[in-house]
C-alpha cells in the first residue's frame, strides 16, 4: 500500500529535511487531502505536537472525520491517542511513548492495540525519539518484538535519508522484515519507483512525502499501484 504523508507545522503543510530544516510548505490541509483522496490511508503528523511546542490537533481532527488517516506527533497519553480515536483516526502512531513502557500499555488500552502503530525511527543506527531530537542506545532490529504485544503494526523511519532525495536503504527495511511478524510501513528516503516495488516485493507499505510534494513519483502512478 502507498500512502502519501502531511505533516503540519503551525498549521500549514510542509516538509522537512531530518526533521529540522523546512524547505518547502504545500497547498492548505484540506486540499492536500483532496488530492490524496484516491488513496485508501494517509499519514498525518503533527510535528509541533511531536516536537512539544504546541499542536495542530484540530487540523489532524478536522482530516480524520474527512478520510481514513493514520495520526501521529506527540501521542504520548492515553488521552491524546483516545481523542484521535474518537475524532475518527484509523490508528494512532506512538514514538517515544513506545520507549516506556507503562505508557505503551497504557495508550494500547484507551486506543485499542489493532489502532496503534509504534514509530521506529532510527538514526545512525540508532532509536531517536523526542522529534528525533534524542537517542537511545537500542537499535530497531532490537525493539521489535518488545513492543509487539502493544501494537499492531510499525512505522519505521529512516531518519538519515529523511527528505533527502537521496534513496533509502532497503536492506535496513528487509531486516526489520525479518524481525517482526506485524505489518511494517517504511519511510525515509524513498525516491524511485524501483524501491516502492523492491519494499513492495518484502511485504512492506511505503509512506511517502518529499517525492511526492516535488513531483519526483507521480501520483496518478502510484495511486495505480494500490489498485488490487
């Protein structure tokens, strides 16, 4: 499954390189979300939620009640992730709350665990959490099947591409493959065509942003790609 990505920044649409530096900001969210309509899910992120400097939170409830969204950015209680819920998101994606545990359990439970995906975002090898401003001295391959019980599905990043144009790195992706039994949708970096098919063949979703906003992939193209 392809699903094109809007991540919110002080109400706007926008994307960044690693999660630090803007460099372009997109059409309003609601129109995002018509273009994006022949596509079964949408990712949104909240990054100012993420990133503890406020939140875009009506926005994210405004596209929930419009389409099947996944939403993420600063669900860290139990209350933030029933309030996506109840507003209408599919899932909720958990990142550092992921990394402590009663807070995991506790998310599963207002959220439901089939609703919740836990973000594995790594940088140089490494978990990074908190906007991706700190790290953990644990690797993705090693967290997986911790956090299995609590989820039902990972999104995973690969932060040292991120927004980058610049490809990913599949054999990261085909390990994470191989370490969990729960879907995994891959992010960060993806380019071309050739590594939508090449994540596709391994049984694992592509969430798409920069390629997309920069016309690199072709939406009508990939839209024809979810089609069964």
């Amino acid at each position: 499954m392809i699903i094109p990505c809007i991540d919110l920044m002080d109400g706007r649409v926008v994307q960044l390189v690693q999660g630090r530096e803007k460099v372009l900001e997109a059409a309003p969210p609601l129109e995002m979300l018509e273009r994006f309509r022949r596509f079964p899910e949408i990712q949104v992120i909240d990054l100012d939620a993420a990133m503890g400097r406020g939140d875009n939170t009506a926005i994210v409830e405004t596209l929930a009640a419009r389409a099947r969204i996944r939403a993420g950015g600063g669900v860290r209680t139990p209350e933030r992730a029933r309030r996506l819920v109840e507003a209408g998101a599919a899932k909720v994606i958990v990142g550092t709350a992921a990394f402590h545990l009663p807070s995991l359990e506790a998310i599963s439970a207002a959220a439901g665990r089939e609703r919740v995906m836990a973000a594995i975002d790594s940088k140089g090898g490494r978990i990074t959490v908190r906007g991706w401003t700190e790290q953990l001295d644990r690797s993705a391959e090693d967290v997986l099947i911790g956090l299995e019980p609590w989820c039902s599905g990972f999104l995973a990043t690969y932060v040292d591409k991120e927004g980058m144009m610049q490809g990913t790195d599949l054999e990261w992706f085909a390990r994470l493959r191989r370490a969990t039994r729960l879907p995994v949708t891959a992010a960060g970096g993806i380019t071309t065509m050739e590594e939508i098919r090449a994540l596709t063949a391994m049984g694992i979703d592509c969430a798409l942003g920069m390629a997309i906003y920069t016309g690199r992939l072709d939406l009508d193209e990939l839209a024809e790609l979810n089609r069964p």
